[in-house]
C-alpha cells in the first residue's frame, strides 16, 4: 500500500470515528423526538434527561480533535556548529534512505532514538523534524551500529510514516479518550451508588440490624454499553492500522540493512536488547549508588560510566543479545517481536559488509565527556545536581559506608539493650561474661514464623546466623572506621569489602564462629579485629 | 373542588401504599422465622445423627477395648515398643544435668551394635531439645567416642527439625540454608566420632547414613559408606532399614533399587535375623508413594503375599525375646490385615498392640492403626460385626 492511499485509510478511520458519533447523536434525537411526540408526562422527561446525559462525552469526543501534546524528553539540543560529524552523519543517513535530514537534534538520557514532527494540516503538511538521540544508546553502540538505528527512524520518514502517524494517533487517542469518559462516569455512577449503600448499611448496622451488603451490579449499566460500541470500533481500528504498522517496522529495517548492512543492523537490534536492561541496573546500582549518602559520581560519569559497566559485564551481557524476546512489547505496539526483526534481518543474504571495523559512536560527538556532563545539567533534577560529587572509588566506599553504619547503628542499640554494647569490645566481654546473652540479643531481632516456633538447640540454630550477621556488620563498621577494610567498587560484581590482607577473611570467618559457637571464643576476634 | 378529590385520592393511595408495605414487612419476618426454625430442626436432628453414629462408634471401640485391647487416646505414637526402665531412668537422669548416667548407659550395652544405635539415638532426642548435659559431657570428656555419637546424631535431629516435615514449597530458603549448613556440620561431626570410635563400632557410620539422605550422596558415595557398615556388622537391622530409606523413590534411590536392595538382603540372611522385613518396607513406601495402588489389591499380589509368609517364618525362627522382632510385628500386622487373614493380623496385634510408634503407623494418625486393629479383632471375635 503507497503512502497516499495509507493517508486516505487512516482519513476514513478517523472519519468512522466521527460518524459513529453522529450517528449515535441522530439515534439519541430520534429516540427523543418519538419519546415527545407519543409520550408525556415524567416518563417522556426522564428519557430525554437520559438520552442528553449519554450525548455529553459522545459530544466531547467529537470536539477534542487536538491529541493531548505528550511532553517531550528533556535533553540538550545541539547545532551543526556543535556537533558537525553527528550531524553530518545523520545527513548522510537521511539521504541514503532518501529523506529529508531532521531539524534539531536533541540529546536525551534514554536507550533510544526517536524521530518526531510537529506534522500540520492533520499530517498532511510537513512541520519541524526532531530527533531525540540518547547518549547511553550512543554509548553501546558503534558508528554503523548507530547508523543503522538512524536508517530505521529515518525509514520512517522516507515512508511518510511520521506524516501519517500524528493521524493515526489522533484517531487512537480520541476513541481511547471516549471510552474512558463513559467508563469514567459509569465508575461515578457505582461509586455513589456503592457509598449509598454503605451510608444505608452503616445506618442499618447503627441500628442494629444485619448490613444487606453492597450490591452495584448493574449500576451505570447505559454508559458500559455505550463504551462497548466505542471499544468495537477500537478494536477494528487497532486491527486495520496494526498490520500496516508492522510491514511499515519490517521497511524500516531494511532501510536500516542498506544503510548500515546486514550483520551492523542485526547487532544493533541485539545490542539494544542488552542496552536496555543493562542501562536500567546501572542506573539504580551505580549511578545513584550514592545518593543516599547525598553523593554522586563526577559531571559526566553519572551516564558516562554505562560504558565501564558494559565492558565489565561483556559475557553477561551475551546472553542478553542472543536471547531475544518473541513476545510483542505491547498489543498496542506496533514493533513486530524484536526476535522476529532480527531473525529476518539475519536471514537475507550476505552483503559483504560483516566484519567492517566502526568507532564507538560516541566518537561522533566532538567532546563525548562534554556532552554527558551537559546532559546531567539538562536531566537531573536541581536536588541531584546538588549534591556532592565523588570519584568512582570513593563514592562506593563512603555511601556503602554510610549504608552499613546506618544499619550498624540499630544493631548496636539493640546489643546495648541487652547490656552488650555499644561498642564491639563492649559485646564480645558481654559474650564472655554469659554466653546466653547472645540467644537473648537474637531475640530481639525480627524472627520468621519458624524461628519463633522452634524450641531448645534447634531455636539456637535459628539464631545463631542472626546474631553473626549482626556481628559481622559491626566488624565491618570497625575494619572500616579503622581504615582497615576498604569497600571496593566492582563494575563486574556488586561492592565488596577489601580486607587488610590475604586469608583475613578466613580467619576473620573462623573468628566469627568462635563467637557464636556453643562454647564462645572471643579471642580470636579481639586479635584480629581489636588489636592495635 | 377537583383538586380537593385528586389530593383525597392520593392521600388514599399513599395510604394504601404504606399499608401494603408495612404488610410485606410483616410477612417476610414471619418467614425468616419460619426458615430460622426449620434450619434449627435440621441441625439438630443432623447432630441427633452423629450423635448415635458416634455412640455406636464409641459403643464398638470399646467392645475390642474390653478385650484386651488399648483404647485409642492411651496408645503410645513415640516408640515401637515399651520404654525399659533403665533407658527411661538414664533419659531423666541427663535431662536433669546428669550426663554421666547417659554415658554410663550407652557404654553399658557393649558391641551390641544395635542397641549402641537405639541408646545413642534416644540420647540424642532429648540433646535436641536441651543439650547442656552433652555440652558438659564433651567438654569434661572431648575424645569420648560415645558423645561424639550423641553429638552427630544430635546434629542430624536438629538439621531436620530447622528444616520441618513441609513440603519443600513450604519451607523457607532460611530453613533451607541453616538445615543444609547444619548438615554439613553433622556429617563433620560424623567423621570426628568415626576417628574417635573403636574400629569395630558401625554405629557411627549409622548416623552418616542419616546425614546422606538429606546431603543425598551420590550412589557411589553411599556404597563406599555401606560397605564400612557391613563389614563391621553384616546383619545389622536398623543399618538395613536406614539404607531402604536412601534406596527409596522418595530419597535417592526408585521402588526397583529399594526392592531389588531388600531381596538381595533378605535372600542373604538366616531364617531368624528378621531381614525379611525390609522387603515389606519396600512394599509399604511404594504403596504410600503411588497413589494409584490400592493397597487392598496391592497388598494381596502373589509376590507381596509370598513375602509376607517368608516374614512369618523368619519370626517363627527368631528369638521370641529379640526385641527387634516386634518391628517386624508391626509390619506384618497392616500386612495381613489387607490380605484378610485377620486371625494372625490379631495375633500381631496383640504384641504390638499400645506402642506405635513404628513402621508403616507412624506414616498415618494413630486413628489408622486404630480402625485396623478393631477390623481384625472384629472378624474374628464371635458374636462381633466387621
């Protein structure tokens, strides 16, 4: 199907929609004029009170042609002047794909690129071309990757889809939009029916009398069946458009194979899969590591450090590119399976091109630091920009610092509350002095339902690893308030605590048997963690 | 003058119309009423039912109660049989702090390996609950070879009681984690009381076997393990009924492995050292793991019945005073009770009978053994209705 007659298909659709809106206002007049001229009386008035109170959202829908604008992802715009090789680059794909190049670029802070236009004339006339770029995307991509990623948005372009899509959208969005409305009101309707019915029993249950319960079965019964015809023509909406917004998808990756070739298209769709997940666990154990503690990274590291993480976890990260999901993202999503994508994509013949060698595409940008930096400025909150700054090494030390002595602290008061504490050297004389306070001190943690249960040895056994836990923290807490033990950044594991030498963990393990052991030792302890 | 006759009539007729309400009203509470008093009748005419149903229940149970049979809520699920004094006298002392008397108690039966095995498990129930005297025990005594018995075996209760009976959806990752490490430090504890042990002694190795069921040691590991036992006691019969549990389905092994494990034994025995019984602990698990056996077709099949009489010779050659033969008691009473020679399942019953803690009954609520007992005793009691 051509664009042009794609354009006149979604004009119908979105004219269907319309139509079913007048025809439902003619059907209510006409119900209403019959009512009026056969019946009087209230029954005549109250059908007519009916029929206008169905008329308003049909009405609404009908005049809310404007689709709500969405707002658009914060980021930092950049000029030709500013980024010449990105900009060049994105031209040069525009062209070969045989469009026209967008007018802004702007950089955001999602694995993602998107085109949008500001289409007029509902779509028919073109508007300003923007594209949203995101750097952590740039940061897992190389260059033909990169341009592979841009070929499929710009195929859109060259397929007037961006035109069209405004119209579609549209289309959607209103028929979304009146169903909710009726749902909306039928809701109303059962919800004061339901606090009708609560106020009655609540009147009942003062009274003495058993509450009848709710019941709102029923209750806003016109609206639901009003929303059901929407929902109809919604359903064969979604059908007629869905099939075009998938081969439109299928276009676009080949817009993408000529441009980039075959194997840089393919990997690009596997390396958006990793990309995604990978970018989601970094930023919510590495980015924002800190920002309990009221630290961040250095300006640009806050999205720049992605690339340490994606070179740490490489293997891991495999697993995610070759396995591709086969479920759609969405039924409203138009993305064929990204497994069908690429098992398309890979079986088309060779065209030569596997193997060709690609900078990172960050190298595109004439200062990537720069760029992440400026990003933070435009994405982050005033709060987040202000807090303190850290190099990588220091940030996982000191908040995970912080975070342990915070969960130190109640541990220690619970250790005091026994007469152990508050100090380790505090605790372990407690130990000495009565074995038993341990099983006492593990009392007070929280215990599961088997543990409260339990009886004699096998309760000790519950409580022993409590009580080693909580030891071990303040151990912790001690080794690194000495300057002893270090927490260690990792960008391939999560943080761990760097002892002062080698087999100190063992003995340090050893050690913390002793402690909780039927017969406690609390030597070994105060030499290794309490000698001076 | 109208106005008045149109506002006349509606007075009349809201009139009526709360009248008629007021009626309704009054008729539908007359109704419940009626209801609430039939559903009152019902009820008590259901509990009159149960109430005879239980009495004649009440009036049969204690018919077989007045033959010499213990009644239901006397009988004892803890052991298999009577308690003997000494063991009880040596239990109170321990728990009492008195751990010498338990170490004297378990020294004093010698290299009679099974009952070193049923000393040391009774000793090691009540360390699971309470421990100070086996606390005192090893710390007085750190190279006593029966404590640190007493000490494993102990360790195996406790792993088992972290971990619960639930099924493994049931049980929490923390059970799980403490009953594995406990495990391991059971099977450690294991090989300490070998080293210490008289190289005579398989009882420690005993208590390995019940560390491998939960640790589930491969079969190669568990051979090498079983032949440490047998070449130290051959016949042992509690090391025999231990290992038909690891060679079940249920832990590492299948009903083929488990059966073909008891054949070879029982083939390998003399008439009187009461092998014969694990070939019914083969039957017994299988049965209770399938649940599409019907015992009473099951239990009857010419194989299952030819074991059963390979069984009752075995007893009639053993020892009448081996106390070990009431385990094989327990097991051919259920036995012959299914095959309906309900004459010699009363006979076993009548050994057995006011001690069930044993196989197959500790598998079910003592109300099982109850109903199968007074089946028996019913049939072949003149005058008495099955």
């Amino acid at each position: 199907m051509g664009a042009s007659l794609r354009a006149v298909r979604a004009l119908v659709l979105l004219a269907g929609f319309y139509l079913l809106g007048v025809i439902l206002l003619a059907a209510l007049v006409g119900i209403d004029f019959a009512v009026v001229t056969k019946l009087h009386g209230p029954v005549a008035f109250k059908i007519i009170i009916v029929s206008v109170v169905l008329a308003v959202p049909i009405v609404r829908g009908l005049f809310m042609l404007r689709t709500p604008k969405g707002e658009p992802p914060a980021g930092v715009t950049v000029t030709e002047a500013q980024e010449p090789v990105l900009w060049q680059t994105v031209r040069e794909v525009a062209q070969q794909v045989g469009t026209r190049a967008p007018d802004e670029i702007v950089l955001i802070d999602e694995v993602n690129a998107a085109v949008a236009e500001d289409a007029r004339l509902l779509g028919l006339r073109p508007g300003t071309r923007r594209l949203y770029l995101g750097l952590p995307l740039m940061t897992g991509l190389d260059e033909m990757q990169l341009r592979a990623v841009l070929a499929h948005e710009m195929g859109h372009y060259a397929n007037f889809d961006t035109r069209l899509t405004p119209l579609i959208a549209r289309g959607r969005a209103q028929l979304i939009r009146t169903i909710g409305h009726f749902h909306e009101r039928a809701d109303n309707k059962v919800a004061k029916e339901r606090a009708r019915q609560e106020k009655r029993d609540e009147k009942r249950l003062a009274k003495g009398k058993d509450a009848k319960g709710v019941d709102t079965a029923g209750q806003g019964a016109t609206y639901r069946a009003m929303a059901k015809i929407y929902m109809a023509y919604g359903n064969f909406y979604m059908r007629a458009t869905h099939t075009a917004g998938r081969r439109q998808e299928l276009a676009a990756d080949l817009a993408s194979v000529r441009v980039a070739g075959r194997d840089s298209a393919a990997s690009a769709l596997r390396e958006l899969n990793a990309l995604d997940s990978a970018h989601g666990f970094y930023m919510s154990s590495y980015a924002t590591l800190g920002v309990g503690a009221g630290l961040l990274p250095r300006p640009g590291e806050v999205f720049g450090g992605l690339r340490k993480l994606l070179d740490a976890r490489a293997e891991e990260l495999d697993g995610l590119r070759r396995d591709l999901s086969t479920e759609p993202v969405s039924p409203y999503d138009s993305h064929p399976p990204l497994a069908e994508r690429v098992a398309r994509i890979e079986a088309l013949p060779d065209d030569g091109r596997a193997g060709q060698s690609a900078r990172p595409a960050l190298e595109l940008l004439t200062d990537a630091g720069a760029a992440l930096a400026a990003l933070e400025q435009a994405v982050l909150t005033p709060e987040a920009l202000g807090l303190r700054r850290m190099d990588w090494e220091d940030l996982v030390h000191e908040s995970m610092t912080r975070y342990v002595g915070q969960g130190a602290q109640e541990i220690r008061e619970t250790f005091a509350a026994e007469g152990a504490g508050p100090g380790l050297p505090a605790l372990l004389d407690a130990v000495d002095a009565d074995p038993a306070v341990r099983w006492r001190i593990a009392d007070r943690f929280p215990k599961s339902e088997e543990a409260a249960a339990a009886t004699g040895r096998t309760a000790r056994e519950f409580a022993r690893p409590v009580v080693r836990r909580a030891l071990n923290q303040l151990v912790t807490v001690e080794l690194t308030g000495r300057g002893q033990a270090r927490w260690q950044l990792s960008w391939s594991d999560s943080a761990a605590l760097h002892y002062p030498s080698e087999g100190f963990e063992e003995q340090l393990r050893l050690a913390l048997d002793a402690v909780v052991a039927d017969v406690p030792d609390t030597e070994p302890l105060r030499k290794l963690v309490l000698a001076p | 003058m109208i106005g008045l006759y149109v506002l006349g009539a509606m007075l009349l007729f809201g009139a009526f119309k709360i009248l008629r309400g007021i009626y309704y009203i009054r008729k539908a509470k007359r109704l419940e009423a009626e209801v609430a008093a039939l559903e009152g009748r019902t009820v008590a005419s259901d509990s009159r039912t149960a109430a005879a149903k239980a009495e004649q229940k009440a009036r049969e149970a204690a018919a077989v109660v007045a033959l010499g049979f213990v009644a239901e809520e006397d009988l004892d699920t803890d052991n298999a049989l009577p308690v003997p004094p000494e063991r009880k006298a040596a239990l109170d002392a321990v728990r009492a702090g008195d751990w010498e008397a338990g170490a004297a108690y378990v020294e004093a039966c010698g290299t009679d390996w099974e009952e070193r095995w049923q000393r040391v498990r009774a000793l090691a129930e009540v360390a699971a609950e309470d421990d100070a005297w086996l606390l005192a025990w090893r710390a007085a005594r750190p190279a006593d070879p029966s404590a640190a018995l007493v000490n494993a075996d102990t360790g195996v209760l406790v792993a088992w009681n972290v971990r619960g009976s639930a099924r493994a959806s049931h049980t929490t990752q923390e059970q799980f984690r403490i009953f594995h490490e406990l495990l391991a430090k059971a099977q450690e504890q294991a090989w300490e009381a070998q080293r210490l042990a008289d190289p005579a002694d398989p009882v420690p190795y005993m208590v390995e076997q019940s560390v491998s069921l939960g640790l589930g040691y491969p079969h190669e590991q568990y051979r090498r393990l079983w032949s440490q036992i047998t070449k130290r006691d051959p016949k042992n019969l509690s090391a025999h009924t231990n290992a038909m549990q690891y060679w079940s389905q249920k832990w590492r092994g299948s009903h083929e492995r488990a059966l073909a494990f008891a054949r070879e034994c029982a083939a390998g025995a003399e008439p009187g050292e009461l092998l014969s019984a694990l070939p019914l602990i083969a039957y017994v698990e299988q049965e209770l793991h399938e649940s599409d056996l019907e015992p009473e077709t099951f239990f009857k099949e010419p194989e299952v019945a030819a074991a059963v009489d390979a069984a009752l010779v075995d007893l009639a050659a053993a020892d009448p005073d081996d106390w070990r033969t009431v385990r094989l008691r327990h097991l051919l009473a259920w036995f012959l009770f299914w095959q309906d020679r309900d004459a010699e399942a009363v006979e076993q019953f009548r050994h057995i009978d006011g001690h069930i803690g044993a196989m197959p009954w500790y598998y079910w609520p003592k109300s099982r053994y109850v109903h199968a007992r007074d089946w028996a005793v019913r049939v072949v009691t003149p005058g008495m209705e099955p």
